[in-house]
C-alpha cells in the first residue's frame, strides 16, 4: 500500500477511533470544523439569497449527491436515475466533476457508446459510468458548463448530476441526497466526514436512505434503497465482459481496492463467499504506479485480484493476472416512488406525490 494509504488510514482513524489520541485529535480540530461551518453556512445564505448566481441550463436538472465525503451509493445511484429516465424516452447526460481528472474544461467521456478518454484524463468514476451508461457521461470543473454542453452539443434535454448536492452554481429542479451509515460523521470537516450539517437535507426534495441508514431529519420525503452486487466484470481490449457472482464462492481472492470505504468491498465479497486472503487498499481516487502495480502483482499468486470498477478503469490494462471487478448497483424499495418526484411533467415542473 502507498504512503498516501497510510496517511488515508491515519485520517479515517482520528474521525472514528475510540482511543485516547483520536478523541484528543477530534476535539483539537473542533474549533478548525466550526470555522468551516460558518463558511458554509454564509455560502449556503449566499446561493439562497441570489446573491451568488446559479445558473440555468435548457434541461430538467437531477442532481444526487450525499452530506460526507465519499462512499454512499450516490454514484450507483445517479447511473439507476440516468437509466430510468433514459427508459422513459428522454435524453440523458450524466454529468460529473472528472475528479484530478487531467484534462481541463468541458471533456466528453462518452457520447453514448464507451470512453472516449481515458480514467487519467476523464476522471475514473465518469469513465466508469461511460462503460455502464448508454448515453453521454461529461466532465467539467465547472458542472454549469459540461451541463450546457451536453444540451447543446449533444442534444440533452436532462442532466443528471452526480455528487452535485454542493454545486450550487448550477441551478437544479430535483434534488436528491442519500444518506447511509458513516460513524465518521459525527463531526463536520476536518473533525468528520461531514460536509454539511444535517439541516442542509432541507434542500433536497428527495431522501434516499442506503442499506437501512437512518434519516437525521425527520419528516422528510424518504425512499430507501440498498446497494448489491450484479456481477464480475472482466476488461478486454473491446471492452468490459460481465460474468456471474457463482464465480467467488469458496474461492480465495486478493481484494485491491481505491475506494472511500476499503472494508465494506471486503465484507461484500465475504457476503458472497469469498475467502479474502489479503487486502491492498489504497486512497479514494487513487492513481496507481509502478510501484503499487508490483506490490498487487507480488501478491496475485495468493488468489483471484478482485478490485472495484472504479479501479478497473486504471488497472485493467496493466496485465495484472486474472484481474477482475465487483459490479455494484442498486435496488430501490419503492422505484415508482422515487422516479415520480424526479421526472418532469408535460408542464415542465415536478410532481411530487407522497411517498
């Protein structure tokens, strides 16, 4: 694991261990997460206010994003909305941020038929939903702009915004904020992994709660929906080949992982009945090297490298033997429900039924 692994684990540690220094460390960084809390409350008053501009684009704006850094099924999420609406005949980009994607400005992932671009350049969650996604998947600094984009160049008329619950430069007409388990977030940032208080889920018109997680606001519209594993999935030089789960019982794996939350990927693949020999985790979003390509390579002989797609997008052409990943979606309780509240009327506005 790099050096940026263990720095990665140090920081998970301080936000959730019960020991002695880490509770120490938590309550040093308290006055640092209330500071962050004024700003983004002025921020939050500013965008209310109009004092900061949102704006616009030609389309019905669905973004989904979370309250806490990484790991909640939001990305799952987004990929389930852009199907469903796709399947009821609109046009549908998905647009993303391309995290420490190397390309700047506006990137065209996908125009609906795989990458363009690759995970380096794109940004490796869009890269991945350009695999998954039958429509445009775009990136850009500015969202606002890649949304504009895709109605303009590509003939969308909606986007759905993935991690975009804090991007509130571009004006939305639904809302979505999940919210799962996370003991880090207790505190806000640097404290926690928090980016937001609590109250700010009443801006969203739509909770969706992941794998049973409790709603800290009350009285909220509330759908809840759980993340599952659909397959393996293998890359080849046309593309990704999908395979059946059958294939992990009983088998022993090596889990590599680049992801917010390393543990539940292993506990996922021991759900499956894997027998998980050992772990590489690395740092969310992490861009692998020469060296983290031998030290996975050194342990491949130990058993099956099962990794997540997120990270097959940058491993799978370093010929890592046997190589594969765990598809994830999601399952949503009441889908009729949810996508009442997200699809546009003949009007142009919103319905929202009870849920």
């Amino acid at each position: 694991m790099s050096a940026d692994g263990g720095l990665h684990d140090a920081v998970t540690a301080a936000w959730t261990s019960p020991a002695v220094a880490a509770r120490v460390a938590r309550a040093l960084l308290l006055p640092a997460a209330g500071a962050y809390a004024a700003v983004i409350a002025a921020r939050n008053a500013a965008y209310d206010r109009g004092w900061l501009p949102a704006t616009r684009v030609p389309a019905h704006v669905v973004s989904v994003g979370n309250l806490t850094v990484g790991g909640s099924g939001k990305t799952p999420l987004t990929l389930w909305i852009a199907e469903q609406l796709q399947a009821r005949g609109h046009r549908v980009a998905i647009v993303a941020r391309g995290y420490r994607k190397r390309l700047r400005g506006v990137v065209v992932v996908s125009a609906g038929h795989g990458p363009l671009v690759s995970a380096a350049d794109g940004g490796d969650e869009a890269v991945m939903l350009a695999h998954r996604f039958a429509g445009p998947v775009v990136t850009a600094e500015r969202r606002a702009e890649g949304a504009a984009h895709a109605c303009t160049a590509l003939g969308c008329d909606t986007i759905v915004l993935d991690d975009g619950f804090q991007h509130r430069a571009l004006r939305r007409d639904v809302d979505v904020a999940v919210v799962a388990d996370d003991p880090a977030a207790a505190h806000l940032l640097p404290a926690g992994s928090r980016r937001e208080p609590w109250s700010a889920l009443q801006r969203a018109q739509l909770v969706v709660a992941m794998d049973g997680a409790a709603v800290p606001v009350p009285g909220h519209p509330v759908v809840r929906a759980a993340t599952q594993p659909l397959a393996l999935v293998t890359a080849h030089a046309d593309g990704w080949e999908a395979s059946p789960l059958a294939a992990l019982a009983g088998a022993e794996v090596v889990a590599v992982a680049g992801v917010a939350r390393p543990g539940r990927f292993v506990a996922t693949l021991e759900a499956l009945g894997a027998r998980v020999v050992a772990t590489l985790a690395f740092p969310d979003h992490h861009a692998y090297g020469p060296a983290d390509l031998a030290a996975i390579g050194a342990v491949a002989a130990r058993g099956r490298l099962v990794t997540t797609e997120k990270d097959l997008v940058k491993l799978g052409g370093a010929g890592l033997p046997g190589l594969c990943a765990l598809r994830i979606g999601v399952a949503v309780a009441d889908p009729a429900a949810l996508l009442a509240r997200l699809a546009p009327s003949a009007s142009g506005s919103v319905a929202f039924p009870p849920v």
